[in-house]
C-alpha cells in the first residue's frame, strides 16, 4: 500500500542520514541540533567528549502579514505544511476522519483547509470532499493563515521544532497538536497551545474552541507572546555567532 512505501522511503532516508552525519560529527569539535528531540536521537558514541548545543529554528516575524484570505468563512480548521511529507499527509488525513468529519455531522458549515505546498495524490483526494480545501503553492501563507479560525496539527510521528505550529502560533491562530507536536517548542499546554493524545480528546478541543471566540483569542494571543520571546532571530543568530567565535554561551536562545 502506499503508507507502506512512504515508510520504507522514510527509514531508507534516515538510514542514509544517519551514516553521513556519523561520519560528519566524528570530525567536528562540536555540534549544533535544532532541539532536544533532535539531539537525543544522535548516539552518545558518535560524539564522546564533545559538547551538544541546542539552537532552535526561529521565525520570520517581518514577512507577516494581516491581511486576510477571502472566501474562507467561520466556521473553520486548518492544517499547514508540507503536503509531501508523510507525516503531514499522515497528520491531515487522520484530522480529515476523526475530526473535520465527526464535527461536520453536527456543524454542516464547518470547513477545513490545507495549506501547503505540493500536495501528493492523497491530500488532493481529500480536497474533493465537501468543505475541504487544498491550497497546494501560495505566494504568501500569511492570508490564509488569518483567515482559519484555529489550526489542528495531529502529529504523531517526526522529531524537531515544528515551524509551521510556530508559524500558525505567531499569527495569534490557537494551535491544538500532540506531545510530538509540541517537542522542541514547549509551549505550556492551556495558556499557549493546547496538547490532546487521542480522538475524542481532538474532537472536544476542537468542538470547544470553535464554540468560544473568546477562548480562541487568549490561546491564540498567549502563543504569540511566547513564539516572540523564544523564536525571534536576532538572539537565535547571535547564538550562532557566539558558537563559531568559540564563545561560551549565555544566551536564552541556548542550551547546552
């Protein structure tokens, strides 16, 4: 089946990468992951004696917009990402089946939309279903992103900061994803994002926040807040900086 392929593509790609990085990090003093999770996936005997720093990814706050994609109209859900990658296709088509739908039967108006580039055979298929829209390539994510009233990232597989959560985090829209979701950002779950770990705790998020403008709001604000205070770039690049100066770091953008 098709899953079936992604997920031997997807070990054959991570067997390959984790040969090159070995012999990559044998021959550096230090390395630099993006989070936590990434670090801890990198064998101890790969780096002995050699110290791990933690830089994450940063977003682009100046390229924000507010302006606000026309047509899409409350109620609403979205999903953001790449819709090439699996996890994300996995992601969107299980959000598809134990949410949009079940909440659809009870709310006829409710739609949902799936922004990202290069949409595979999968998500284009769902697109053909009532409510559902696949953007596939925008010129700025920005407008849609505005235009959702809260994002449903079901992540059950994947290491790493999320930057599309962060992304959807920044433009105050309220984020309801799993634990995954949430490694490498730590968002405090009920004041900055929401954490749910199975169906029928997505269903009665998701049910709630679609009922309450208020709520939307306070999660949505609280995210942005703290995407500001621990993704910004400035103090992301001067962490890189200090690195390649040989400096010890004591930045809050860092750790060691």
């Amino acid at each position: 089946s098709e899953p079936k392929r992604y997920d031997f593509a997807e070990r054959y790609e991570l067997w390959k990468t984790i040969r090159w990085e070995g012999e990559v990090i044998r021959k550096m003093d230090e390395t630099i992951y993006i989070s936590g999770v990434d670090s801890r996936t990198v064998p101890d005997a790969l780096t002995p004696g050699k110290r791990r720093r933690i830089i994450p990814n940063g977003v682009d706050f100046a390229s924000y917009t507010v302006a606000k994609k026309e047509g899409i109209t409350s109620p609403n859900i979205g999903f953001l990402g790449n819709m090439a990658f699996h996890p994300n296709i996995e992601a969107v088509q299980w959000l598809h089946r134990e949410v949009y739908l079940p909440l659809k039967g009870k709310t006829p108006a409710l739609s949902l939309s799936i922004i990202g580039r290069d949409p595979l055979e999968p998500v284009l298929e769902l697109g053909e279903h009532p409510g559902v829209a696949v953007t596939g390539d925008v010129e700025d994510i920005w407008p849609y992103v505005n235009a959702v009233d809260l994002f449903v990232f079901p992540l059950w597989t994947g290491t790493g900061v999320k930057n599309k959560i962060l992304e959807s985090m920044f433009a105050a829209r309220p984020v309801i994803t799993t634990p995954i979701g949430n490694e490498g950002i730590d968002a405090v779950d009920g004041r900055d994002i929401l954490i749910c770990r199975d169906p029928d705790q997505f269903r009665k998020e998701t049910s709630r926040l679609l009922d309450s403008p208020e709520e939307r709001r306070r999660i949505g604000e609280n995210g942005r807040n703290f995407v500001r205070q621990r993704f910004s770039w400035p103090p992301i690049l001067k962490a890189f900086e200090e690195v390649v100066a040989g400096n010890d770091l004591h930045t809050s953008a860092m750790v060691i």
